[in-house]
C-alpha cells in the first residue's frame, strides 16, 4: 500500500514526520474522512466545503493551487495505486507545517493522504440496533473549534475505550451544558412525532458532511436543529446516527429505553439510492 504526502507516493509502511511535526506534538490540523465509490468521491463538495472552512477556523494560510481540483486528483491517483477505487475508505489529513512551540512559526497547510478498501456492508442498514449510552468524563465546547473534525481526538478516543470497555456499540458525548453534542464518529438524531431533531453546531458537534446532508435534501420528513438533552433520548420514538462512511444507522437502545427504525430505514435507503 501507499500513501501520498505533500503530492509524493511513498510506502504506507516507511516513516514520513519527524519529532517536530505539529501535528504529532499538538493535534495542530484537522482531517477529512470520505467514503470513494466507483471512482468518485461521495459528497465531494460538502466534504471540501467543510475542509476549506476548518482550515480559515484554524487560521491556515492557504495558497491559491491547494484546491478541492489539487486534492482531488492526488485522492483518486492513491485509490488507483492501492487497487481500492470500487470501493474505499480515504483519510485526508492536514497539519500546519514547520515548527515553533505553540506558536506557529509557518500556516502553511501541509497534507497526508491514506486509503483502505471498504467491505459493501457499508451500504447496508445495520441489522441489529446499535446500543448506546453516555460518556460523561469529557465535554466538548460549544464553540467552533468543536464543530472541526480536529487531530486532537482525545475526548473521542477516551469516549471510544470507554464504550468498548462497557460493551456498547457508541457512545454520547455532551457539551459543557450537559447537553448532546455527537458520538465518537457520528452526528445523533432523534425522532419524535414524525419529526427528526438534530443538534445545531452552536451546541458544539463536528459538522458532519452527511449530516449537512440530510439538512439540505429533500426529505420525506421535517428535519429541525434544536439542542438535545439526556431526557430527549430517553423518550425518543427513534434514534439514528451518522456519517460518511456508513450514512445512516439506527439505534436500538439507549440506558432503558428501546427503539425502532422505520424512519431511520427510509433516510439510508433514500441517501444509498442517491434520491436525498
């Protein structure tokens, strides 16, 4: 396998950074995560949309060739290197080059670019509901650095370990209000009603591209940004989360509470036909 670094294609399995690479010594960048299929990159737009916004909130300087087209091509070119453009998982990730301590001493955004080939069970609905619950030891800020898909991933890594640990299948994160904010690698909706409730992003959630999505098509049903509380998800109808890489998966149980997934079935197959 390789990967592409800054435009070169090295092997994934030789050292890239060295010791003063900010992103190994801060989380200084962040990262996009893209599901390729047949040659295409899903939901390019809003993926490059989100990219380009975390990098202005990030206060990188951009230079004028570093372009939705530029990374495009290197994107599509690694996928056809590593025999994975059918169907493929692709991390792009974007640090602030040169050094400094934690004042930066050059915003140029420098890049990293991996693929994995992903199994077709992506494009199905899960058949048994996700379990989830609360993790509780860390918040997230209801500011704009929560909303970008960040290198620093220690909330979600501590939230992940702590899910495995207790045999859950995802877990909540909650904002410094104690409200919801996202899981470990989706945005939360939930149904009640006959009309599905998201957080908005001023309750600090990552601004996931599906979930943009889901916002902008036209859907069957009333999607509304409203903040969410523990007591929302308890006495939901339904609750769903999402993704680029799966889209849509229902959750089943959460604490006491047990759920459906008609709506949640509608949405994935609806995003998976390309009619939303």
């Amino acid at each position: 396998m390789q990967l592409c670094y800054n435009g070169s294609f090295l092997a994934a399995d030789k050292p890239v950074f060295t010791a003063d690479n900010r992103s190994f010594r801060y989380g200084d960048g962040c990262f996009e995560t893209m599901r390729v299929y047949q040659g295409q990159i899903m939901l390019a737009d809003l993926h490059f949309e989100r990219l380009f916004t975390s990098l202005r909130i990030l206060h990188f300087n951009v230079p004028t060739h570093f372009t939705k087209t530029y990374l495009t091509k290197f994107i599509l070119e690694l996928c056809h290197l590593n025999n994975v453009s059918n169907l493929a998982r692709v991390r792009v990730t974007v640090f602030r080059g040169g050094g400094g301590l934690y004042a930066p001493e050059d915003n140029t955004p420098h890049f990293l670019i991996q693929c994995w080939e992903l199994q077709r069970q992506v494009f199905e609905l899960n058949i048994q509901g996700l379990t989830l619950d609360i993790y509780a030891d860390a918040r997230k800020s209801a500011d704009k650095i929560g909303n970008v898909k960040s290198n620093n991933c220690l909330p979600y890594i501590l939230a992940s370990q702590y899910a495995k640990q207790h045999q859950f299948n995802e877990v909540v994160l909650l904002n410094q209000y104690g409200r919801v904010a996202d899981t470990t690698i989706a945005n939360i909706f939930v149904v009640k009603q006959q009309t599905i409730y998201t957080p908005p992003l001023s309750e600090g959630c990552v601004c996931g591209v599906m979930r943009k999505h889901l916002l902008k098509g036209e859907s069957p049903f009333k999607i509304k940004e409203q903040p969410l509380s523990i007591d929302d998800l308890e006495n939901a109808d339904e609750i769903f989360l999402s993704n680029a890489i799966f889209g849509i998966r229902w959750v089943g149980a959460f604490r006491d509470s047990s759920y459906g997934n008609a709506t949640a079935a509608i949405l994935h197959d609806l995003v998976h036909e390309g009619m939303l």
